[in-house]
C-alpha cells in the first residue's frame, strides 16, 4: 500500500499470522523525475468559463429549474495544464509547495510505475513487478490508500470521499447528475469516463424507453380492433391443424387465440417505425458521445494522452530497438512472434465458438425432445402448453450455459493475450476486450439469432418434414417465432443482469458487514481497514455488461419493444451499485488515464451497423409486417380471410396415411408440397425491404454523422488556447 507521504512501516498481529504492512511513499526528486518520464501534466493558469450542462443550460434558457443538478461542495478547479518539465517548475501553479503540486493520484501513478517496473529476479524468467509478486502470493496486496473516514461535517469540510459517498453512491442520487471531476479527481479518468459514459448512456435511453413503450400500447390497441386475431378466435373447427410433432394429435388452430393476441403486443407495424428509430437512435447516440468524450478528455488533460509500455513489457521484452522519431533506445517484441501467437489465440476462439455452437444444438435438441415426452403425457394442460414449456426452460438452460462458459472463456484470454506481449496497457485491453468481445457475441447472441432467422425455415411439410439427428426440426411456436425470440431476450438480458446485480448487492454487502465489524475494534488503522475491502478488478465486466445490453436493445429491438425500458431500470440500479462499489466496498484502484473508452467505441459502432442489418431482416422475414402489407394491397384492405391465406394445406399422400383427413400447417405451398407464386413474390417484397431498410438508414445515419462534429467548437478553441500558453510559458523559460 502506498500514500503521498512518509510514514513508517506498520504491521499488527492477526489470530494464527501475522501480516505487516508497509507504507511506501516517494520522495520530490522522485516525484518530478517520473512525473516527467511518464508525461504528467501541470496546471498553468485557471480555466475561468464555468462548466455548464447542455440540460442546464437549455432549462435554464426557459427559465426552469434542473430536476437533475445538485450544489457539490468543493469542486475541482479546471486548469490549463501542458506536460511537466521539471526545469520549468517555478512557471507551474502551485509550485511553490511540494506537499500539494502533485495530486494524489498522480502520486499513486508514480508509485505504482516504479512498483510494477523494478525487477526482483531474473528478467528472462519473467521475475518483474509487483503484479508477479502478488500472482506468487509473496505480497498478499498492494493499493493506494482510501481517505479514512471521518465524522459528519459541513458539506465544504467534506474529503472526496465523503462527498462522493454523499453525493453520488447513495440510493437518493438516482435522479441526480454525477459528480465527474469529482470521481475524476478520486479515481481517475479512465473510472471517470466509464461513469461519464454509462450516465450518458442511460440519458439517452430514456426517449429510447419512451418510444418502445409506446409501441408496445399500441399493441393492446391493435389486439381490440385485429381483424385477423378476431378471424383466428371466432374459427371454431373450420382450422384443423396438422401435429408438431410424430406422434402429435391435431389441434385446432382457434386454441392460440391468447398466444396470438400476445403476439401481436411484439408483432404489429409499431415495430417498423420503433426499429427505424433505435437504428437513428444509436447512430446519434455515438455521435453525441463523441463529442462529450472529447470535451472531457480535455477538460480531464488527456486528449494529447501518449501511453508508455506497459511497465511488464519493458521488463520481459527480449531485445532493444531504436526509436526512429526519438532515437532512444525501447524494448521491442518481435512482430512475426506476436503474429503466430496472436494466430494460436484466433483458434482457441474459434475452438471456443464451435463449442457454444455445440451446446446451442444441444439446446434445440432438448427443447425438441421435451416436447414429445410432455405430449405424451396424460395431463391436458401439460399437453396444450409443451411447447411454452420446452421454450422457457431451454430459455433458461441457455443462460446457464452462457454464463458458465463466459467464466471459462475470460480466464482462458486473459492468459492468452499476457502471453501475446503487447506494448502498451491499451493495446494489452484491447486485444483482451476484442478476443472476449467476439466469443461473448456468438455465446450470447447464437440463441436469438436462430429463433430469429432459422428457427422454423426449415420444417418441410406433412410428409416430407425435415430431420435433425433423426428428430424432426424445430418450428415456431404458435404465436409465432417473434414472440419466441422476446421471450428469449427478456430470459437472457434481463436473467443476467438481475443475477449481476443480486451478485454485485449480496457479495460487497457480506464484505461490508464484515468491514464493519473490524471498523468497531478501537486499534483498527485505516490500511487494516483497506485491507478488508474486495480487490477492484477493473472496468472490463461492467463494461461488457453494458455493451452486451446495448446490442440486446438494438439488435433485436422489433421483438422487443420494451427492452430499451428494462435496460433504463438496470442502469439506474447499476450506475449506484457500482458508485457504492467503488466507494465503499472496493479497495482504492491506482488511477489511470484514458483518452477515451478504448474499444468499446468501435465495437457499439460495430453493434449499430449489426443492427440495422439485423431489424430489417427480421421485420421483412420473422415478422408478419410484409405478409399482412402483401395481403391488403393484393388482396383485402380489411384483411379479411388472412388467416386462411396464411395456412398451406396438407398434401393428398399425407391425408391418405393418416385417415383421410386434411389439415392445414403455415406456408404457401399447393397440395402437393410445391411452393406458390404468392411465395416467390413475397420474397421478392422482403429482399426489397432489406434493401431500401438499411440504405435508408446508413444514409441519414451519414448525414448526422456529416452534420454533428466530433469535437465541440469551444473545444477547439479551449486546445488552441491551451497550446499557445504552453508553448509561450516554455519558450519564456527557455529564453530565461
């Protein structure tokens, strides 16, 4: 553990073992040496215009108050910095007290720079770092030290961590803003600009949650006045339908009258405009982000951001090269070693994808399966409700799987790209998240995407049905494949997230508990209470969390219209669990600094462009928008006798087997199994939607990309202004 200034070693003596502890600290010639070789930056002269939110000052024009604004105590002044130059120290704010210049998180990044650099053995075996001592259990922990806490005061006699306890982790700031230069000034601006993110995030789903549910209430409208629902229900036995299965009975078609109605809450020409919407939506959503993300990395002195090796990579890296911009002398990893690793990491995902794509035809299988054994049984309610049945607890065995091989998989990258010896800590993440990234997509997202696209496609007809390892394919359900595919959606997205966050509440609340009880001894020190917190295991999982949700609600949102909804209330809970988290229940992270969000940024950009693909696809072929648009232009305006034009009927050799009786199945195929003409126009109508869908939104989605800059103009203007007094302070001093 370590603070800004110098103490003693400390240790206390534990039931059955005895563990010290030392508090590191760094003298002020250290401090300027390192704060210039990894490019620190220092205040030059006070940013005078105020700090305004866009909301605030859009109320403020209307002469509102701001539902959302609260008076923090003890703001962080903003500054005008460059990078540090010890020879130039008297042109710095603050230079003339050494205690206070450097921040203490930047005291932190110094610590922690010379910690994890310092060989401790031999450097071919990889004996670098505290990282490597922690790993081998030589230390049990290293961590900067949280402010202790201290009795209530007034708000402006407050530490930080008071006031973000105060101010941002309680329940009571839900509908706040957060305290960013605050959290900032704690932890850092890479925690910082997670919440940045994740606030604004969450600001933005609400006109997305808004829409949605919209949408959805206009589906109960629908039910009442439904022309083909009404056919559906009022059919009686005029719709005798063929077995789901071998050894199946007939049914009546009029039996999913409620299955069909719900149906039609997911299924109903709302979902058009609502996935029109949400393409737009992310679109200017990433756009808009950008530009916050600029102004605060700015703001936050990191928009000239030029990351070192990682502290591990300068230690392990086999041979020097010469920099051919600087001339130093580097470590250098060779890139034909990198690429045959990086390669050997590229299989082990595919050998990953293979085996999701495995237990998801396990699944199907199981789903199947536990069909036929329900319809065998003698109980009639069991029997109607076998397919619901199979769907929900396949829904839920998925799931299981998902998370199982999530925990497997993270481990197994996590190795895999320490081994690919990346230069620096970003390209380090970055590897990490992309190779997680891409697994997690195929293990969340196969499921929905089958029901979506290939569930019931491939069914054949009475007599000729199509067979998967001597099981007869799945088809949709009755409500058909789009109800199916929100069920699988609310089981996934939603199950997750309520388990994270029962994990993220249950576990740090145990932790706290027993923190608490330690805190009640009269000798504990505030290390010793450090020492009790849980590990701060960095920003990845919340980060996947929230990407994972953003491609739920944009992916499949024409199933789902509610999505954008629950994702709103998750992030609430989220965006406090994780404040308590980090104030209270973790110990203290070193700070790091960050430009932006890494790449998360290209992968959500990767997500929205997905999604515009993946809603025009199932609006034209999983939805019954285009059938029912085909059928009132060619046929009934009213649609009246829709239902019957949807329904094949089976052929005469099938009939002839089974009794003589005929019975009607979903498709458009004559008596003897061949496909109609309404079948090759219909197809013809969907591929033209596709088409015309996503040209239509690419091209506004490149017109708002073309008309929002990227970086704000008093941006621009705050850079240049901050460029020419760094290079008018230094040349003065050079000419001094």
């Amino acid at each position: 553990m370590w603070d800004e200034a110098p103490t003693p070693e400390f240790f206390f003596l534990q039931t059955k073992k005895k563990i010290c502890f030392v508090l590191l600290s760094t003298p002020w010639s250290v401090l300027c040496y390192y704060a210039e070789e990894i490019g620190l930056r220092a205040p030059l002269e006070v940013v005078t215009a105020p700090i305004v939110n866009w909301s605030e000052e859009l109320l403020s024009q209307l002469s509102l108050p701001s539902p959302l604004s609260q008076d923090v105590p003890n703001p962080p002044p903003d500054y005008y910095t460059c990078q540090f130059r010890a020879n130039k120290l008297e042109r710095f704010l603050g230079s003339d007290n050494k205690d206070t210049f450097f921040k203490t998180t930047q005291r932190h990044q110094v610590v922690y720079e010379i910690l994890a650099r310092t060989p401790y053995g031999s450097v071919e075996t990889g004996q670098v770092g505290i990282n490597r001592l922690l790993s081998e259990q030589v230390f049990t922990a290293a961590y900067p030290l949280h402010e202790p806490p201290a009795p209530p005061a007034s708000p402006e006699s407050l530490g930080l961590r008071q006031i973000l306890y105060v101010y941002w982790a309680k329940w009571s700031c839900w509908r706040r803003y957060q305290p960013l230069d605050h959290i900032r000034e704690y932890f850092g601006e890479k925690i910082a600009l997670y919440f940045a993110w994740l606030g604004f995030y969450t600001g933005w789903l609400l006109p997305a949650s808004f829409v949605g549910t919209v949408i959805f209430l206009f589906g109960f409208w629908l039910v009442a006045t439904d022309v083909p629902a009404k056919e559906l229900c009022d059919s009686g036995n005029n719709f005798i339908m063929c077995p789901i299965c071998n050894i199946c009975s007939y049914w009546n078609y009029s039996s999913i009258c409620v299955t069909y109605k719900a149906g039609l809450l997911f299924d109903n020409g709302g979902t058009v405009f609502l996935s029109v919407f949400m393409s737009l939506w992310a679109v200017t959503f990433l756009e808009y982000w950008k530009r916050t993300c600029s102004a605060l990395s700015h703001r936050w002195d990191c928009s000239e951001f030029e990351e070192r090796p990682r502290p591990e990579f300068t230690a392990m890296a086999p041979m020097t090269t010469r920099n051919p911009v600087t001339g130093a002398e580097e470590p250098y990893f060779p890139e034909n070693k990198r690429f045959k690793r990086i390669l050997t990491g590229c299989m082990a995902i595919i050998i990953m994808i293979a085996v999701v794509l495995m237990f998801l035809i396990g699944i199907i299988l199981y789903r199947t399966i536990l069909s036929i054994i329900i319809s065998k049984a003698e109980n009639s309610l069991l029997i109607f409700s076998a397919g619901r049945i199979a769907s929900i607890t396949g829904s839920v065995l998925n799931l299981l799987v998902i998370l199982m091989l999530s925990r497997v998989y993270i481990t197994l990258a996590q190795v895999l790209t320490s081994w690919e010896m990346h230069r620096t800590q970003t390209k380090y993440e970055d590897m990490f998240t992309l190779k997680v990234f891409i697994f997690q997509f195929v293990n969340f997202y196969s499921s929905p995407v089958y029901i979506a696209f290939f569930k019931g496609r491939f069914v054949g007809y009475p007599g000729n049905y199509n067979t998967l390892f001597g099981v007869r394919n799945e088809d949709c359900g009755a409500g058909g494949c789009l109800i199916e595919l929100a069920q699988e959606m609310l089981v996934i997205m939603v199950g997750k997230q309520l388990i994270n966050n029962i994990q993220e509440f249950i576990v740090p609340g145990y932790q706290s508990n027993i923190l608490l009880s330690l805190q009640k001894h009269p000798v504990v020190s505030p290390w010793e209470a450090d020492y009790q917190l849980l590990v701060c295991e960095g920003l990845f999982s919340e980060y996947l969390e929230m990407v994972i949700q953003f491609g739920f609600i944009t992916i499949f949102v024409a199933a789902c219209p509610l999505a954008p909804l629950f994702a709103l209330f998750n992030n609430w809970v989220e965006m406090r669990l994780d404040a308590q988290k980090f104030v209270t229940e973790y110990r203290r992270p070193v700070a790091e600094r960050a430009q932006d969000i890494g790449i998360w940024f290209p992968i959500l950009q990767f997500i929205t462009h997905t999604a515009v693909l993946s809603n025009a696809f199932l609006i034209a072929f999983t939805s019954s928008f285009v059938p029912r648009l085909y059928y009132r232009y060619t046929r009934d305006n009213m649609l009246s006798g829709y239902i019957n034009f949807t329904l094949a009927t089976s052929p005469r050799n099938y009939s002839q087997q089974h009794q003589h009786t005929s019975c009607r199945y979903l498709g458009f195929r004559d008596e003897n199994g061949k496909y109609l003409p309404e079948f090759f126009h219909l197809l013809a109508i969907q591929l033209s939607f596709v088409i015309i869908f996503e040209h239509v939104v690419f091209l506004i989605g490149n017109l708002i990309d073309m008309m929002v800059p990227d970086i704000p103009e008093e941006v621009e203007l705050k850079m240049k202004r901050e460029h020419y007094m760094a290079k008018e302070a230094l040349a003065e001093n050079q000419v001094q």
